[in-house]
C-alpha cells in the first residue's frame, strides 16, 4: 500500500494543522446548553482557622445558583482526596497522610487552598458573588521551607502530625556505606538546594461538568494527563459515583509537564456541583490561579556525601534530602521525592554502596508534585555535582573521574545497589560523542577569547541516567502504589482497511498522533493519513493510565504494538482461509498477506473487508470483525541516558550568565520520529535551563504569600534566553519494550540543570566557588562573585 | 471585570469634563497597565476615558532644537521614527527595548510617563533630557514632575498632552531588563543638553532619580571612566527576588557606563 510511513520516518506531526490554524478543541473551547460559570474562593492566608462562611449574603446576589463550602462537603460525606502512592519508614510504618478534603474544613493550609465554589449565571456574576462571600478567618503562623518545618517550636499543619513530618524515609544499606565511609581516601560533601518550580503549562487548567438527570450520568471536562484515572480516583474514593455513570474527557491538553496528572479538588467539586444546580458548569483558571492552585515541583534541601579511593573511584554515597510536600499529599506527592529519587543516584556509576534519607515533610505552600523529571532531575543534579566537586577537590580531570566509574556496555544489565536494574546503555559512547559534538577540543581556545573580553567561561558535563516508561506494576506495588501502571490501546480496523486507535494514554502536545500512527502504518502497511488516533475520553477507550514519566511510546506504545499484532495474526487467520493456504504459510510485509513462494496475495483492505463481509470467511473457527486491544504491563523500566554538556559565559560587572552552547547526545533507544525527538528533548532542555537559570518559586517566610506568583515575577526561559542546541542520539535498544524504544519526554529536564550548573561552577573556579545553588541569577551570581573576591580574614 | 461607563470624547477639554465628572473616572492611552489592574480587579473605576479618538494628541514634530511628541505617541512609533533616529537616538532605543512587541503597539509615551512606574523607562529619558511634560494647562519641568512611588506633580483630572524634549548634543540609555518582566531592574539614560550633563536612574529607586556626583565628573570628562568608580548608596533602593538594593546600587554604575558609551557612539 502507498504511503506507508514507518519507524525512523520523521513526517510533519498530523496534529499540528489543527492546533497551528485554530482548530483545536480545548476545555475552554467547550460551551453546552444553559452552561453556568463556577469561581474558587480561594485562602489569602498560608495557614488559618476558618472561624465561619457567611454565604447569604452572596446567595441573594442575582444569578447565584449555589455557593458551596467544606460543611456541605461533610455534609454529603463525600471524600477525601486520595493520594495515589503510600510509603513507609524504614520500620514498615506508614506515612502520616492526614485528609485533603476538596474544599477546606476548619483550617486553610496555603495560600490559594480552596474554600468556596460559587456558580452563577454569567462568569461577572459568579465573581462578584465569590468576592462577597464573608469568610472569618484566625490567621495562624506560617511555615514555608523544610528546614523550618521540622525545628521544634514550628507552626504545625496537621495536630496529628507532629513535627510536620509526613515520613521518615530510605533506602539502601547504611551499614555497608558507613563502611565505605570509614576506608575512603576522600570524601567529597556538598549542601544543595533544588529550587522550587511551576510548571507554567501554556493552557491553563479548566474543568466543564454536566449532570444528565435522565440517567443520572455526569460528564466532566478536564485539562487531565489521565482522564480514566481521575475517573477511577473521583467517582470510587471522592464522589461515590458508580463508576459506570461517570465519563470523563480530556479533549486537546496545552501543554501538561505533570502539572495536569493529579486528581484536584477542582475536579470533585465541579462535578458534584453539577449535580446539585442540575446544570452545567464551567471553570478556567486564570493564569495568577494556575501560580497559586497548580502542583509546584523539586523543592528539596539536600546534604551529600560521596566517598571515594585514592585513584578517584566511588565507593559509597549518602544522601539526606528534605522534601517539602507542601499543605497536603496531592496524588503522587510522596512518591517524587523517595521512589522516583533514591534509586537513581546510582546514576551511570558503579558506586557499589549507597544510601538515602528523606525526610518527607509538609509546609504551607501549594502541594508539591511531580513536574517533568520528577524527582530523577534532583536526583540527577545531587550525583553529577557531587562528582564534579569531587573531582576539583582531588584534582582529577571531570571526565577522566566519570570514565574511571561509568558502567561499561559491556557490563550490562546492571543491577544497582538501589533497586533499579540497567538493561543496556553505553554512557561511555555518549560520553565520547558527546565531546566531540561539544567541541570541547576547541573550548580553551573559545575560554581564551572570553577572558580577552573580561568575561569568565566554563563547561560543564552531566552523564546522567533515568528510569521511565513508569511503571512495571508489580514492582511499584512494592513501592507503595495503589494502581497499576499499563497502558491499553485498540486497533479497530474498519471495513475499508483504514484504522483507528483507541488508547489510554493523553496528547498534549508531544506529537502522539503522528507517532502512534507511525507504528500502525509500519505495523500493518497501512497509509500513514489513514490512521487516526483516538484518546482522552473514558465513553471511547477501554482504560488507560495517561501520559507521564515518559510512558506514552514505551508502555501505550508497546500496547499498540502488540494489538496490532495480533491484527496481523487475525489476518493472517483470514488470508490462509482467502487463499486457500496454511496459516504458516501466510507472510505479512508492507500490507499485503501472501503465500510464501507464490504469487497469490491479498491487501491489507481486502482482508478488511472479508472480515466484515464474512461471506467467503471461516465463520466456524474465527469470529469477524478486524479489531484487537492489548493490555501491557512493562517488566522493567526504560533506561534513557546521556551525556549533556553546557558551556556558559559570565559577566562578572553585572553577573549574567549566558547559556552559550549546549550539546546533548542522549540514548533514546529505538527513535519512532527523530523530528519529535529532537523537539522533545529541545523542550525538555530548555525546561532544564530554565530550573538552572532563571525560574524559582519564592515565598514570603514570614506571611508564606507567593511572591513570584506572576510572569512578572517568574521568569520563564524565553528563545533569546538560548543559543541553538546541538541534540543527537546514540542509541542501544531498550532490550525489554516491544520495539527497543526508551522514551524522550523528561530526559532533557533531567540531565541539563546539572550540566548548566557545573558549567557556571567550572566558569567560578578559579575565584574558588565549589557550588552555585539554582537559579544562577544575575543578582545570585554577582553576589558570588563579590564574596569571593573579598580578603579572607582568617587567612 | 466589573461594569463601568466608556467615553471617547473628541477633544481634550471634554476628556477632561468627563475626568472631573464622575468619581473614580480613569483616562485610558494605551492601556498597558490599567486594563490589566482593572482585569485582576485590583482597580474598578467607575468611567474610562479613552484617548484614542482625540485628533492631534499622536505625532511626533521638530521644531529646531524641540521634539514634541504627542502624549499618544506608541512606543513603537517612537522606536521607528526617522527623527527620533536622527536627533535623539537613545530615546528611539529606550522605547525598542520597552516590553515586548505586543506592550509597544499599544502602549504610549503619556500614560507610561503619567503612571510613572518606578521601573519604566520613559521617566529616565524624561529625566535625564531634562524635558518638559505639556498638560492641559500648563508646562512642568520634568526635575519636578516625578514625585515619588508612582506619584507625578500632576492634579487630579490634570491630562498630559505632549512631552518636548530639547534635542541633546549626546544622549545614550542602558538598561539592565529584568529577566522575568523585561521592566527596568536598572536604567540609566546619560545626556548633555545645552553644554550641561544630566543622569537619571529608573528602576533602582522608588521614583526616577538624578544622580549629581555622576553628572559633576562627566561634565568634567564625558567618557565611561568618570564614572566607574562612582558607586552610589543601597540605602533605600528597590529591593526584590530578583536583585538586593546592594546590587541595584551596583548596577547604577554599570548602567551608567553603558550609557556614556551608547551616548558618545551614537553621537
């Protein structure tokens, strides 16, 4: 068949004409019949007692059809917000995990925590209406950082959770790293803080929810990563819903970087609101809402050590995090910082002893989650700074001290002291690629030309590691998951050979539908144009677990590969009966089943066709119809890796640091679309940048208001921000997903804040800076420098 | 947004009856800062006066050593203007590096000077060109139009209708942008006018400021050196997330460095 455009092709993205001509169809886009507007009141305090809601005063107001709070919440006895992992303390105790109810009851633990929903006719109305409300509150004291959080004396979030200390977590053998510790010729320690991010999607979040008082059905719209889940989570734990009369869609996303994977109470009370005013009502966020209401992401203190031999090979690494969890556990929460951390600092290394403490903790501030890279980018910026710091202290050249402990290809699969186990990689090939693609032959040269203009010049390497396509279930189960972690998809083939896939993972704007589509064109040899993917609405796809920790291709991809074989094995069924052959003698290539050394054959269409037109079929042994779903559930995850490298120029008058050059050389496994690839790991990098430069979530330690709660005070990276990227694979195959793919999407926000920083430090070092916390802002940096330059007195 | 009256008068007496006819009434020019104050209900004024429709109010003129630039003038208008370029060039680069392209379009030299943000840049040129703010009814020099944070000499229902700026013999602006907003973390515009050398300073401060010992040294010596080695006090400078008083005190001499060489490449 024409046009089949396979694995490796890099086509135009099938999506793009919709979203880049206006076409798309999003949550605000949305509008249906006597539709109603619905506005969060929202704490202005960090931490308060609610002392009373005077709502009759707004009740009167014209077009106010309801005003509810966290009493008619209790009052309907409706749920808690579940949190999807839970973990334990070293002795097996659970984490504290105190209620999150879906509007507050009695207290408010952050600014921007939910108190009210007010629905009235127009979107004027309802805010007029929410700005009335009478809301008495007895403000408390605040706490925002870790380090405060657990001081004796702090402001407590939770009466039952002393110390706001929601788990005492680990991992790994203490004893044999204490061991290690004691026979180290060096150990290199380093005090880090890994600032605290929002996401910023483009789109903000929205929700529409619509009750059918015919059949008792509810309809909610969702900006969601993961529309069936938030199902399963809201109609089951929150909303007692039967499950069977709950649909939710989650139509075209902009953009969700883990910010729209979580069940929020904005969700639950819309759709429970619609069933009450038995109308349908709509939510968008405006963009000061989303600063105030979206996950943040990071947000960790960190203490490190690394204990090393005298030839500069690791032999143990402690690691002691604080985590801040923010007012309550939003859907992952204490998963980010523990199971999605601690085992990827083994990173590409062969450390053989290594362990971790964190010490999960609560604090007045929006809930923390996961953000793209999700505790694998903290995780990543502890290891490869402390190797760097390491190597200056010892004197050893950085990529000399990463070549004498980098696993090699041929040692895998590796199994780490911290549960992961490598199948395959090649860090050192990256790492060599990576230099030359660096150019870092001619940087002495480029270093030279700096200082000749007064300017500081450094480079830096990350050679980093990450675990995705989350998750085997069965071994996250362990962890303290309470869901599976597969992924479904449906091939139906229609009458005509051309195709649809139904499956349960969520575009939001990483090129799904071109990529998916590539699979099935190369899979079944149909065209390209005549595969439509379908996802994001629980009415038409069977189940799915979304799109997050880079799963899409690697578990949804991996479900779509196998229904589509057993298309192919239908097929085949269906051809043998055609031709009048053995089914082993039917070969399948580029859409036509043929006899094996004949020339008898028919089209992928043909076959289609016979399958819903049994009159010629083998009706006693097959059923017709040409449509296969696959469940798949990884056995392991994926190991992407690479080996990034950052190479910054500093102004030492005015501190700026300028990102000049950044090279990555990543190992993806099987590339579908190197196109989508490139722009993946362009968007992922520059994410990256964006932690090691220029973003950071600031809140007022006494007041705990947010005070980078806009753009104009929250810096996003911006294009002038960045030099042009030179991004290339070196590949080895994943050897346990069905196509050998690893998964793109949050390995540039992992490996590039620590090769930015590490070039910043290396830019530093000769005024003996041995770190740079993030961002490394103009004011941060000057400040740096300045100190530096001052007389030590002891000295 | 709340509901609230819409004017578009034809001229400016009765832009200004309408000012002074209801409480809470708020002249609208480009917009750039109100609509956004009025969307996040920060600001519900009861009637907008919107400039737009006045003739003559847009342009921008020379009259020997005088540009007159109209209140309604666009940043980007100034920022192409032909005689901007030819005779104070540091004030079409100033407006060039106002915002983003979207800001310049709308956004005027009046309202940016009327609001008188302590981090925009037109207050430094205004300033530093020691100009003239023409209102309805008079002329005030701009060394006593900026008052302080946000606070202009201007009276109530008191409408500015063209700035005139005297043509500098050298003039150069530099500014230190915040990263996140692009507003002013410092600027500094460095002019000699008429044989005497001014410097301004916006962002650093609550309010515009000159900075004397600056102006003293470059009128000795009209080069970056004379004032490298000023440094000028933190105390009761801006201080937020992005820079301390004690680097915006910094930045004040980088700043005004940049200037003096923008100034003496451009003239």
């Amino acid at each position: 068949m024409s046009n089949i455009i396979g694995i490796g092709a890099a086509p135009r993205r099938k999506e793009d004409f919709r979203f880049l001509t206006g076409n798309g169809n999003y949550v605000a886009d949305v509008k249906l019949p006597h539709m109603t507007f619905g506005v969060f009141v929202r704490s202005p305090h960090a931490h308060a007692a609610i002392k009373s809601i005077g709502k009759a005063a707004a009740l009167e107001l014209p077009g106010v059809q309801a005003v509810l709070t966290g009493d008619d919440v209790a009052a309907d006895g409706l749920g808690s917000l579940p949190c999807g992992w839970g973990i334990t303390n070293a002795e097996g105790v659970p984490m504290k995990e105190p209620p999150f109810p879906m509007l507050a009851q009695g207290k408010v633990r952050f600014v921007g925590d939910m108190v009210a929903f007010v629905v009235a006719d127009t979107l004027a109305q309802a805010r007029f209406a929410a700005e009335q409300l009478a809301v008495d509150y007895e403000v408390l004291p605040a706490v925002v950082g870790v380090l405060e959080a657990v001081r004796p004396g702090a402001p407590q979030l939770f009466d039952d959770v002393p110390n706001n200390l929601c788990c005492d977590w680990e991992l790994g053998d203490k004893a044999a790293v204490a061991v290690a510790f004691r026979k180290a010729a060096h150990v290199a320690k380093l005090s880090l803080v890994n600032n605290r991010l929002i996401g910023n999607p483009m789109e903000p979040r929205a929700a529409i929810a619509d009750y059918n008082k015919g059949t008792q059905h509810y309809t909610l719209y969702s900006t969601s990563q993961f529309p069936h889940v938030v199902r399963f989570l809201m109609a089951n734990l929150v909303l007692k819903i039967p499950e069977q009369k709950m649909r939710v869609v989650a139509p075209d996303v902009g953009g969700g970087f883990g910010v729209k994977q979580f069940h929020y109470g904005e969700e639950a009370v819309i759709t429970w609101a619609a069933g009450k005013v038995r109308k349908p009502i709509k939510w968008v966020a405006d963009r000061a809402e989303g600063f105030l209401s979206d996950r943040h992401g990071r947000d960790h203190v960190t203490e490190a050590e690394l204990a090393l031999d005298e030839n500069g090979k690791f032999l143990a690494m402690k690691v002691m995090t604080l985590a801040n969890m923010g007012g309550y556990l939003s859907t992952f929460g204490p998963n980010i910082p523990t199971n999605l951390y601690a085992p990827l600092l083994g990173g590409v290394y062969t450390t053989p002893a290594i362990y971790c403490n964190v010490k999960v903790v609560f604090t007045n501030t929006v809930p923390v989650d996961a953000y793209r890279g999700a505790g694998r980018p903290e995780a990543t910026f502890v290891v490869e700074r402390l190797v760097d710091v390491a190597a200056a202290e010892m004197g050893i050249d950085r990529v000399e001290i990463r070549r004498r402990n980098m696993i090699r290809k041929e040692s895998y699969p590796y199994q780490t002291p911290v549960l992961l186990e490598y199948d395959s990689g090649d860090p050192m090939g990256c790492l060599d690629n990576g230099l030359v693609a660096a150019d870092v032959a001619g940087f002495g040269a480029r270093k030279a030309a700096s200082e000749r203009d007064g300017k500081f010049r450094g480079l830096g390497y990350s050679t980093y590691v990450e675990a995705c396509g989350l998750a085997p279930s069965r071994f996250a189960g362990r962890l303290g998951a309470r869901g599976g972690l597969y992924e479904s998809a449906t091939v139906r083939v229609h009458p005509s050979g051309q195709v649809t896939v139904l499956i349960g993972t969520h575009n939001h704007g990483q090129g799904h539908e071109t990529t998916f589509a590539q699979i099935v064109s190369e899979k079944l040899g149909v065209a390209f144009e005549n595969v439509d993917i379908v996802f994001g609405d629980t009415d038409k796809v069977q189940f799915g677990m979304g799109t997050y920790g880079s799963r899409s291709l690697v578990v949804g991809g991996a479900a779509l590969s196998k229904a589509s074989d057993k298309v192919v094995v239908k097929g085949k069924k269906i051809a043998a009966h055609l031709l009048e052959a053995g089914e082993h003698d039917i070969q399948f290539e580029a859409g036509v089943f043929s006899v094996a050394g004949t020339d008898r054959s028919k089209s992928f269409a043909e076959i289609a066709g016979a399958a819903y037109v049994p009159h010629n079929y083998p009706l006693e042994i097959l059923e017709p119809g040409l449509e296969e779903q696959a469940y798949y559930d990884p056995v392991n995850f994926t190991y992407p890796n690479g080996c990034h490298i950052a190479e910054v120029e500093i102004d030492p008058e005015t501190g700026i640091v300028t990102l000049e050059r950044y090279t990555a050389v990543d190992d993806v496994g099987t590339v579908i679309n190197p196109m989508i690839v490139e722009g993946q790991l362009h968007g992922g990098i520059v994410q990256g940048v964006g932690q090691a430069l220029y973003e950071s979530a600031v809140y007022d330690e006494v007041s705990g208001q947010l005070l980078s709660g806009s753009f104009m005070d929250y810096t996003m990276p911006r294009a002038d921000h960045l030099p042009q990227m030179t991004v290339k694979t070196h590949s080895t195959l994943c050897t346990h997903t069905p196509m050998g793919v690893k998964g793109c999407g949050e390995m540039g926000t992992i490996g590039s804040p620590a090769a930015v920083i590490n070039a910043v430090v290396d830019a530093l070092s000769h005024l003996g800076v041995h770190h740079v916390d993030m961002p490394a802002s103009p004011n941060r940096i000057w400040h740096i420098i300045q100190n530096a330059a001052l007389p030590r007195a002891a000295e | 947004m709340t509901s609230f009256d819409y004017h578009r008068p034809d001229s400016v007496p009765a832009a200004v009856a309408l000012l002074g006819g209801a409480a809470e009434s708020k002249l609208v020019a480009g917009g750039m800062t109100l609509l956004p104050t009025i969307k996040q209900r920060l600001a519900t004024p009861a009637a907008l006066v919107d400039l737009a429709t006045i003739p003559k109010l847009a342009g921008i003129a020379l009259d020997g050593a005088v540009m007159t630039i109209g209140a309604m003038t666009r940043h980007v208008d100034v920022a192409e203007s032909e005689l901007v370029h030819g005779k104070i060039p540091a004030l079409a680069v100033l407006a060039a590096g106002i915002g983003d392209p979207a800001v310049r379009n709308r956004g005027t030299i009046g309202g940016s000077v009327a609001n008188a943000d302590p981090s925009a840049d037109y207050p430094a040129a205004v300033l530093g060109l020691g100009a003239t703010i023409v209102t309805d009814r008079r002329e005030i020099a701009a060394d006593a139009f900026f008052t302080g944070l946000f606070e202009t000499a201007l009276e109530p229902n008191e409408m500015i209708v063209a700035l005139r700026f005297p043509v500098p013999e050298a003039a150069g602006y530099a500014k230190f942008k915040s990263p996140a907003s692009r507003y002013a973390t410092v600027g500094v515009c460095v002019a000699k006018v008429a044989g005497k050398v001014r410097v301004a300073v916006t962002g650093a401060g609550p309010c515009v400021f000159r900075v004397g010992e600056m102006e003293t040294a470059l009128a000795q010596a009209f080069e970056p050196a004379a004032v490298a080695s000023i440094k000028i006090a933190a105390a009761g400078l801006n201080s937020d997330i992005h820079a301390d008083a004690e680097y915006r005190a910094h930045l004040v001499t980088v700043m005004a460095k940049k200037a003096v060489v923008a100034a003496t490449q451009a003239s």
